[in-house]
C-alpha cells in the first residue's frame, strides 16, 4: 500500500473542525455492558435497553432513550424485560 493517499487524505481533511464534543448531561443510564441499541428514524433518537451492571452484578431491565441532548428512561408498555447479551432492531413497518 503506498502512504500517499493516506498523506493526501490528511491533508484534505485536516483544516475540518472537530466533530466530536464531550457532554456531560443531567441525567444518563449506569455504568453496563451488553444491552443493545438501534435508532429509531421516526423519533430521530437512539434506543437503549437492559445490559448487565458490573458491581453488584445486576441484569438490568431498562429502556433508555438519547435525543442528541438528553437520557430519558423510558416506562414502555408491559415494562422491559432484564436481560443482556443480546440484539435490537428496528421495525419500520409497524413503528416497533
């Protein structure tokens, strides 16, 4: 592989402003591994549900919602579930 289109991408790219910024917001979910997230196009937010909390450990049966700005714990139908170790996806088509 030769470095110059490396080199020149560098180039290209570095007078771009940041795009990444640290926020720090009021509220958030706790500290957890291997709960799972889609976004939701209709509500242009992420969705984020269960995990497992590290200490004590605890499978966690929440559903968090993320704007951009904001963590909302959301109270769905039926409640959620806890669980961990596995998938989300989004049904367009039923708005699910």
């Amino acid at each position: 592989m030769r470095p110059l289109p490396l080199l020149a991408f560098a180039i290209a790219t570095a007078h771009l402003p940041a795009q990444w910024a640290l926020l720090n917001p009021a509220t958030s979910p706790s500290a957890r591994r291997a709960g799972a997230a889609a976004f939701d196009s209709t509500g242009n937010r992420l969705l984020f549900v269960g995990g497992i909390q590290p200490s004590p450990s605890t499978i966690l049966g929440q559903t968090w919602s993320w704007n951009g700005t904001v963590w909302t714990q959301l109270s769905p139908a039926g409640g959620t579930i806890p669980r961990w170790g596995h998938g989300l996806v989004r049904n367009t088509q039923n708005n699910r």
